[in-house]
C-alpha cells in the first residue's frame, strides 16, 4: 500500500483540527484565554445563541465566566470534517455539563448539541473562523451531590479530587508539564 503526500497532509490536517477542538473545550472548561485564543482566529466570530459576536468579545464573555456555573465539562463526541484546501467545515457532537448554583442549591444541568465550525488553515495553522452552536436537548438533573462528603459515602483522601473549573488538579498537572 502507497501512501501519497496529499493522503497524508490530508490525515494531518482531520488530526490538527480535531486538536484545535480538543484545546478549545479545555480551555472553556478551565476559563483559560491562552488555550481559547489558540483555537480561534482573532478576527473569527461564535453565534452560541445566547452569546452572538466578534472572537475578543467572545473571549472577554467566556473566559471569566458566570459566578454561578463554578463547574463545566465539555465531552466531544464524533467529528464530521471536511477540508478543502485551506478551509474546513466540521461538525462535532458536544455535551455540556455544568454546575449552576441557584442561591438556595446548585444543580447539574447537561445539554447536549453540536458545533458547526468553519476553519481555516493559515500559515501552516488551523483555527476556527466561525462556531456556531446548535442546541439538541437539554436536561436539569435536579440537586447536585455535596462532594464534601466524597463519593458513594466514601470520603475522599485529599482535596484535589473534586472538578472546578478554575485551579483543580488538572490545571496544576499541566502548570508542572509547562515548568
């Protein structure tokens, strides 16, 4: 079997994007600019529905984030990607968990849709021009548990066990792989 350059730039490019996507939902998790401003083009725009406009005021809505969702995680499912040259269009499942405190109690809210992306690939570098947000179903699951107490009435050993989307463990893991 022989293996062309333009099968492998081809191969390249699909694994390039699904990086960017893969950074992007970290760093939305981890309120964290540098990873969200790696995966967007500065003049790209994101219509999520509730939030419509240019890259830096996306960044300036998302990265600090509502003091009442102390907790996100973004999964990412299948990604249909289609690269045509120096452009690409992708759609990549999404669900959404976020933690939203309500004053009396928080609760677990997951939403599940899909990102519609165009990309571009400019000096050797793939990054989104445009996100658009479509929105599936959505699911209130009621009261969070109270972590304090660990997990299934097991208390947990340390403090770094619980998920939050800013300082948590992983945060500090990739500050030493930085350092």
């Amino acid at each position: 079997m022989t293996i062309s350059a333009d099968d492998l730039s081809f191969v390249l490019d699909r694994e390039q994007i699904r990086d960017v996507l893969a950074r992007l939902a970290r760093g939305e998790d981890r309120r964290d600019a540098d990873l969200i401003s790696g995966a967007y083009w500065p003049d790209a725009t994101d219509d999520h529905g509730i939030f419509r406009g240019t890259f830096k005021e996306y960044l300036a809505w998302v990265v600090p984030g509502a003091p009442s969702i102390p907790v996100t995680l973004h999964t990412l499912g299948q990604t249909l990607i289609d690269v045509t040259g120096d452009t690409a269009v992708a759609e990549t499942h999404v669900t959404s968990y976020h933690r939203i405190d309500f004053g009396e109690q928080e609760h677990d809210v997951v939403i599940g849709g899909r990102y519609v992306d165009r990309l571009e690939k400019r000096d050797g570098q793939w990054r989104i021009a445009h996100r658009t947000m479509l929105y599936d179903w959505f699911r209130d699951f009621g009261q969070s548990v109270d972590w304090s107490q660990g997990v299934m009435g097991t208390p947990f050993l340390a403090d770094h066990y619980v998920g939050s989307a800013n300082g948590d463990h992983s945060v500090t893991l990739f500050q030493q792989k930085s350092d």
